[in-house]
C-alpha cells in the first residue's frame, strides 16, 4: 500500500527537522530522488527505510481556494513554479514531502485537468483536494467537514461513463489517507465525518435541486470537483483523497450563506492549510 506506514505527529516534527533543504527534480544539483541526502538517516535503520520511501513520494495538493494553496505554498521550502493549461503549479518540499500545489478552478473539467496534470507532468502518486461544499444532512452543520469515502457524479450517466476504465460508477477515497485525515482533522479540533460526495457542475442552491440530488444518491455533501479529481486519480491508480469544509446547507441561502459569511472562507483556509500539512505528514 503507498501510505502502510502509521507514522505519529512526532515524527512529523522529526521527519521536518531533518528534512534535507534539496528540492523537487527541477534542482539540479539533487542528481534526482535517489541521490538526496538523508542527514542522520543511518542512525536507524527502520527510520532510514521509512525516510528512503518517502523521498520517493510526490504528494499533489489541489485547492480551491487560491488563499489556502497561498498558505500552503509559504510554508513550503525548495519553491518553484510552472503553468501549464492556464494553472500556476507550485512545487516543492511541504511537511517532508515533496509537493506541488495547484488551484484549477471551479466544476469537472478545470478538475480533472488539474489532477491529470499533476499526475502526468509533475508525478504526483497522490492527491489530496480541499476545499468548500453544501451539506446535505444533519449529522453535521456549516464549518464541519467531510472526508470522501465515496464520490460520484450527481448530473452525469454513470453507467455509461463506467464503460471505459476503470469502470466504475463511483470512487473511492484511499483509506490510509482517509485515516491520515481523520487524524489530522482531530489534531486541528474540526468535527468531521467520513462519507459520501456528490459532485456536479451546478452550484446547488435550492431546495428542489438538493431534494432531487438526496433521493438520486443520499450524499452528505454536494460540490463541483471531487468525483472528477478521484475520477482521474483511479484512471491512474493513484490513491486520493477529497476534504470538504461545510460552507451552507445547499439550499435557498446557499448563495448568501457564501456571500454574508456566517461561514468565514478566509478564516477557514488557514485551518484547511493544518489540516492539509497535518495530512501530509502522516503519508
Ligand atoms: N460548494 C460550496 N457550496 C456548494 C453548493 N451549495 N453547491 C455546489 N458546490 C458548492
């Protein structure tokens, strides 16, 4: 499995501080993943190997809140940045990781784009989105979050879509990353629940169109990217996970609820950026 180890927010603090300041492939003087130099690595033998795995991996993180890839991409060292399709990536060593973040823009496409690319061009072998949705019921309230256990389409024909690979009419949240998430929202003091997304191109903002969308597929919460983010993240096969923060409730306030704030996304995003680093260091 990718994530087999269950790595303690202590070792987060040891992974960081002994994180050598060598950058993603871009820097030229790394001689690429395998020639990075491990300081203290042989001190320990089974930390040497978790450490080794590790600078294997390429975590991908999008946002949809410029403001939150913002912070996340000041507390990265090692920095650069590309464009490609429109889309500034930023790539570089993020909690012991190397990383490279992105904000692709809102509904399916600008999704799937954002993680084909990050996938394909910059080797991410895992994704992580955050961002804000409607909720969809009342085990949790606006400023909760869900993980994505199952995502699927709301506005699409998915059994004709699951003709091609890899076939399926919905998609799965990796498990390790779900339980790092978990973990992570807990250390940041945000109520959570593990469940199922809904994704479409529309912003839902009425009760007959969140009506609808419950009796068609009964999610706990409805946004615009997920499914198609872990859509391409299994053509892939590579494991993802989606965090949605609670901004309304689907419904005729949705809107609103967005534009007078009693859900503050500025505020929010500094806790998405912990709880995304938070993540991040448990792979
Ligand atoms: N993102 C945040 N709120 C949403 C809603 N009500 N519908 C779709 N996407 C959203």
């Amino acid at each position: 499995m990718w994530c087999r180890t269950a790595i303690s927010s202590n070792f987060c603090s040891m992974y960081k501080a002994k994180t050598p300041r060598s950058g993603p492939r871009h820097e030229s003087q790394s001689g690429g993943a395998g020639a990075l130099a491990l300081p203290g690595a042989n001190e320990n033998p089974k930390e040497r190997t978790i450490m080794m795995e590790n600078e294997k991996k390429t975590v991908g993180v999008m946002g949809a809140m410029p403001e939150e890839i913002r912070l996340l991409h000041q507390r990265m060292t090692d920095r650069g940045e590309e464009t490609a399709a429109g889309v500034t990536f930023y790539t570089g060593v993020l909690a012991g990781r190397r990383a490279v973040l992105c904000c692709a823009g809102m509904g399916k496409v600008n999704a799937a784009c954002g993680a084909q690319l990050l996938i394909a061009k910059f080797g991410a072998d895992a994704l992580i989105f955050s961002g804000i949705a409607g909720n969809m019921t009342d085990k949790i309230g606006v400023g909760d979050v869900v993980i994505g256990k199952t995502l699927l389409y709301h506005d699409a024909e998915r059994r004709m879509i699951a003709e091609s690979w890899p076939h399926l009419q919905e998609f799965q949240g990796d498990p390790a990353m779900i339980a790092a998430a978990e973990a992570a929202c807990g250390e940041a003091g945000v109520k959570y629940l593990v469940g199922k997304i809904a994704t479409g191109d529309d912003f839902v903002g009425d009760s007959a169109t969140k009506n609808a969308i419950a009796a068609k597929c009964a999610p706990d919460c409805v946004e615009m990217e997920g499914a198609a983010v872990a859509h391409v993240a299994a053509k892939y096969e590579v494991p993802c996970v989606v965090l949605r923060a609670m901004s309304d409730n689907a419904d005729e306030k949705a809107y609103d609820t967005l534009v007078d704030k009693p859900f503050d996304i500025s505020e929010y995003c500094a806790t998405a950026a912990r709880i995304c680093e938070g993540l991040i260091c448990r792979l």
